[in-house]
C-alpha cells in the first residue's frame, strides 16, 4: 500500500448522508485531543491531509480518506466537555450513526493518550468494540511525551485497567517522533490485504 498517494474523499455531518459501504474501511476512533488528526497525517506522510488544532473537539464530522481500495475513517472526537450540548449529540449521533450501519469496518483503531488512565468513555468504546465483535486494537498516542520506563509502567497498567486488557493488541505512537508508526503501517496493509 502506497501510504503516500492517501487523499481526502469527504466528510459527512449526520450519519444518514453517509453512502452505503462499498470499500473496506478503518476507523480512527476516540477521545477529542488525542491525537487522531497528527496520527493520519504521520501515516501518510502529509502536513495537512487532516487537520490539525490545538482546540479539542476540531474534527466535527466523519472524514473519509482513501488510499487504493481502502477508506480510512477519521470519527469525531468523543468527550469533549467545552461544547454545546447540541453538538455533543450530533458527535454521539455520528459515532453511533456510523457503527450501525453495517459498515465493511475491518479494524477500528482506538486511540488513548498514553499519558493518562483510560477514561469511562474509552472504557465504553472498549466494551462496545469487543460486545459487537469489530476487530480492533488500541494505539496509544504521544509516547515521545514520557520516558522509556514510563512508559512501560503506563502500559502494564493499560493491561489491567483496560477490560481485556492482556489480550488486545496495543501499540504505543508518536506523531513526533515516528515512533510505532512502522509497526501501525504494516498492520494496515495487513488488514486491506484480507
């Protein structure tokens, strides 16, 4: 898979104008501020293929982005506390909106900032990837932001204090650095071979 030749297709504000589902898709999933934005465009070895903020909560619609016959599906940002209550719902309309269609989703990636223990709502999403059976694994985001043993600390605790902690697939990241984007790639060009 040429990562280089991505390109943005579209982006749909309510879940009913989303077009049926024709190509294989991956979703970027998870919490505003994580880091999903960067992590695309370190993927795809782009600058501004998505856009980036330093404001949570940027991404406001779900963006489709494609490469070859794969789409890769950027979804808003969910828990983000500083916007209307109206905004949160069209947020949670879309994520939800999104996931029930019976969508071709081979594999949700869910993103956490590894900093930090997982919040109730990445728990959620935890417990919902794994109830409605979408296969998944979890990046954690700017690992350049804590030191090596940190790190590993941060990660054994992830193994407990996530459901199913010791048998998902993890793999820590940096939009920075580089680090595990590699090992990302090589899981994505696996799963569009399938």
């Amino acid at each position: 898979m040429n990562f280089n030749l991505a390109k943005f297709v579209t982006a749909y504000g309510i879940s009913t104008q989303l077009p049926p589902s024709e190509k294989l898709e991956i979703a970027f999933a998870g919490r505003s501020n994580v880091g999903k934005s960067s992590l695309i465009n370190k993927v795809f070895n782009r600058k501004n293929l998505a856009r980036v903020s330093a404001v949570p909560g940027k991404t406001a619609t779900i963006n489709f982005y494609q490469v070859e016959d794969t789409f890769f599906v950027d979804l808003p940002g969910y828990g983000y506390a500083k916007v209307a209550k109206s905004e949160k719902h069209r947020w949670s309309e879309l994520i939800e909106g999104y996931f029930n269609q019976n969508r071709n989703v081979a594999l949700v990636l869910l993103l956490i900032d590894i900093r930090h223990s997982p919040s109730q709502l990445d728990l959620d999403m935890v417990e919902y990837l794994v109830e409605t059976e979408y296969p998944f694994l979890i990046v954690f985001t700017k690992a350049d932001k804590l030191s090596r043993m940190q790190k590993e600390k941060r990660l054994e605790g992830f193994r407990t204090e996530i459901p199913y902690g010791g048998e998902i697939r993890m793999i820590p990241v940096s939009s920075e650095t580089g680090e595990g984007i590699e090992e990302l790639r090589s899981v994505l060009e696996e799963v569009s071979k399938e």
